[in-house]
C-alpha cells in the first residue's frame, strides 16, 4: 500500500475537501499539520513515504530533504509553479513532480483588503473599537493617488484593474514588464527609480527566486515617499525584512500591509509582530475554499494518475 503524506495542513482541512477514507484500501495516508522543526525534523518524519502532498513553498523540497527521502516517488504540489521544489534533484532521483490548477483571484482580493486597511487605518480603528474608543485616527483617499505595481502579471492586472475603478494612476515595472498589455489596461509603463520614488502605494506581484531577491531595500525605502505604503502579497524574501523593519519603525514610510514573510509562519518574536503600522496576513492570499477544494481534489487526481503510469500537469 502507498505511503503518502499531507504536508503542512495547517488548518486541518484537508479531509473536508477529499475524501481520503474512499482510497483508505488503495493508499495510507498521514496528514502532518503542524511545520516542521528543521530539516531534519522532515527527513525523520518522512523517511517512509513515497508520495508527498504539499501545499506551495510551505515546506521547502531542497536537494538535501530530496536526497534523503529515498521512498519517495512523487510529490503533488499545489498551483503549477512551485519555486521551492528543487527540480534538478527530483529529476536525478526520478521523482515525478505534479502540480494542480489555482483561482488567480484570490491574491488581487487580499492586496485590495490591505490597500484599504492601509488607508483607513483598519488596525488601529478596529482594535481602538473593541477598547471602546471612537475616531482616532484620520484615513487617506485613493482616487488620484499613485498606484505603483512591481509586476503586471495575472496578479498585478487584475489589482491595476480595481485601481483604475478606485479612480487611481496605475504605474507598473518589472524586468521584463509587457508594454502592450500597459497599453491595454492604460497603465504608465516605469522605471524602477521613478515607481519607487513617485508611488503613494506600491504593491509587489513579481515571481520569487533570486531575480528580485532584495528588489526593496533601505536604498528603495529612502526613496519613498514618507507618505507612501507598501503591501507585499507575493513572497518574502523579495522585500529586505530587516530595511523594511527600520523603515517602519523609523517612520520612513506610512505603513506597509504583508502577507508573506521571508520565514513562515512568521516566528512569535518577530519585530514586524509589534509595529503600529504594519497589517499583517498570515499567508493567506491563496487560502480560499474554492482553492483549497481545487488543490485537494486535484492533488489525488495527479496522485491516481502517477500511481496508473499517466502522471498529469507535470512539472518539469
């Protein structure tokens, strides 16, 4: 019977969108929802498995853990893209990567729930409510404001999108930043200096990886204007955690709303925990039902076709 292990459940969910009881003659499964302590941790834990169902970049699948799993065979992923999965040692070892299909909505919804946390001063309002306080601070609004985008991908047009019916001027930069679709969504195509420095809310939505590892650091923070935020939805590590700390603390910019960090869960001690003005998600720009029941389903779906000798939506 095939070994196969749910990975990073956080919520304990996994089973309210599959059945896994149905396959309980064909599979064993072991549902893990707690991370991992280190590496380590998941080279004992895992030793036994053949088939890894992972939710994206929660658990990393370096060459060392890959190397170290020598059942393993297969590893599903959630979304099709998966930079946290070491494709060069699967491929040596002959492990068979697939991947599931994603709602791209969600993410752009979340940037909008920080955009306008932001503005009106959410955190502070909502928690001065409970401590029965009324209208303590002032909002700002965002017809005629800066919209800055890092990336105009299917995330980053969909959120210029909803900036342009918000009244907004969208401006957008990347690498290799596509000029027709500017055109198309009459968006000003920028350079990253003049984003950086003109920009009231600059909102990240590039890939991970090392090409825009550290894209925003202290150099950038200077730049900006001291009344501009920055909401990062996309990964981490792209934003220097540290100048983004003394940025806030030092008041360089208004306020920044993250959902991702550059290690996650985000450690208890973390200083970006007790700044007044940082908003922060736990990672949860994709978490939505209708993801969940599409990662889970299609999850086993790739899992059942790997087992027949068919895999489907590899990733290579």
């Amino acid at each position: 019977m095939l070994k196969v292990a749910i990975l990073d459940d956080y919520q304990n969910v996994s089973q309210q969108f599959v059945d896994i009881e149905k396959l309980s003659g064909k599979y064993e499964f072991k549902i893990f929802s707690e991370p991992f302590i280190d590496e380590n941790d998941a080279i004992e834990k895992l030793a036994d498995f053949e088939a890894l169902l992972i939710m994206r970049e929660r658990t990393p699948m370096t060459q060392s853990l890959i190397d170290n799993l020598k059942r393993l065979k297969f590893i599903i992923t959630s979304g099709l893209r998966n930079k946290s999965i070491d494709l060069v040692a699967t491929k040596k070892r002959g492990i068979i990567v697939c991947g599931t299909e994603i709602n791209v909505n969600p993410t752009p919804e979340l940037t909008w729930a920080l955009i306008l946390g932001l503005a009106r001063n959410f955190k502070e309002e909502i928690d001065n409510m409970y401590q029965g306080y009324w209208q303590s601070t002032i909002g700002v609004e965002l017809k005629g404001k800066i919209l800055g985008l890092i990336g105009l991908g299917k995330v980053g047009s969909q959120v210029a999108k909803i900036g342009k019916a918000f009244g907004m001027q969208v401006m957008a930069w990347s690498e290799n930043l596509d000029l027709s679709k500017c055109k198309e969504l009459d968006i000003l195509p920028s350079s990253k200096e003049d984003l950086i420095s003109n920009s009231d809310f600059l909102s990240i939505h590039v890939q991970g990886g090392e090409r825009y590892r550290n894209c925003i650091t202290i150099k950038e923070f200077d730049k900006m204007k001291k009344s501009a935020f920055l909401i990062n939805t996309s990964r981490g590590p792209i934003v220097n955690e540290d100048d983004l700390i003394i940025a806030l603390s030092t008041n360089e910019i208004a306020g920044a709303g993250l959902d991702v960090y550059e290690k996650e869960p985000l450690p208890e001690n973390n200083k970006l925990r007790f700044l007044p003005n940082a908003l922060l998600t736990p990672h949860i720009g994709y978490v939505t039902a209708e993801n969940y029941s599409i990662f889970y389903n299609q999850m086993i779906e790739s899992l059942e076709a790997c087992v027949n000798g068919k895999p489907i939506r590899v990733i290579e």
